[in-house]
C-alpha cells in the first residue's frame, strides 16, 4: 500500500509534541546564529519550476557564511563543479531550503525561505576572504520562518 494524502500518513504517527512545534520561528534567534557561526558545513536544496529537485553541498571555515543584523543570510559561492543546477533554480523559484551541521553535533538547523543570487559590491565584500572573492553570493531573505536546532529537526 502507498499512503496518498496527509491523513493516511497522519494515522501512522502521533501528533508531533509542543516542543517540536514551537521550535519554527519567524525569525533567526541568538541560538541560530551562533549555529551558523560554528557550522562548516550546509547542504543547500532547491527545485526547478517543474519540482525535479536538487541538494548541493557547500562548505567552509566556520563563520563563512553571514549573518546580516537584519537576519538576511549570505551564502558565498565557491568554484565548483559549474553545472549550476542550484543556483538555475534559485533564478526560476526564488526558493531554497537550507541544512546546516556541525560535526559532531547531534542538531541540525533548517531554515526555508526565499533566496536570490547577488552580485552586489556589498556582498561580495561581506564574503571575500584571504584566499578568494566569491563570484556571487547567494542571499536567503529573512523574512521567512526557520527551525530552531533543538535536537534533531
């Protein structure tokens, strides 16, 4: 059997508890941002107009990506592989889901929302490092909900 709406699939498991209910927040708190602070590591994931869906990699110095005071997350981007198949949906959708993780640490952080590719002097300033200025930078808007890491999301 295949479950085929919200209510089958519902039958098979309980009610989620309080705390995993009120872990999304419309905004990226004090534990959020020092979680994005310490993560080297996230996988972003997107879909093109037609929903085929996709999840890259990216990685780097802990702290490589920005917060803005403003909640706004700047995600530079680092050579790769040039198929370029998240940053194409990210120009079709303006959509993006983001997974951050810290080795070691039994958390993750989720954080949805929409997102635009940006090529801005400001960004790609935020972004520069020692060793490389990125091409562009992927910027999460912050006016959409996230997933506090409180344990497992």
């Amino acid at each position: 059997m295949t479950i085929e709406n919200p209510a089958a699939l519902r039958e098979l498991y309980a009610e989620p508890k309080e705390r995993a209910v009120r872990k999304q927040i419309p905004f990226l708190d004090v534990h959020c941002r020092n979680f994005i602070a310490l993560s080297p590591f996230l996988v972003v994931a997107t879909s093109d107009r037609d929903h085929n869906m996709d999840a890259s990699p990216r990685g780097g110095e802990p702290g490589f990506v920005k917060v803005s005071e403003g909640g706004d997350l700047l995600i530079p981007d680092a050579p790769g592989n040039n198929r370029l198949d998240s940053l194409e949906n990210i120009v079709a959708t303006g959509k993006v889901g983001l997974l951050f993780l810290i080795p070691g640490v039994d958390e993750t952080l989720r954080v949805n929302g929409t997102a635009a590719l940006s090529t801005s002097p400001e960004h790609i300033g935020t972004c520069t490092t020692e060793r490389r200025a990125p091409k562009l930078v992927l910027c999460r808007s912050s006016s959409a909900p996230c997933c506090r890491p409180w344990g497992r999301c």
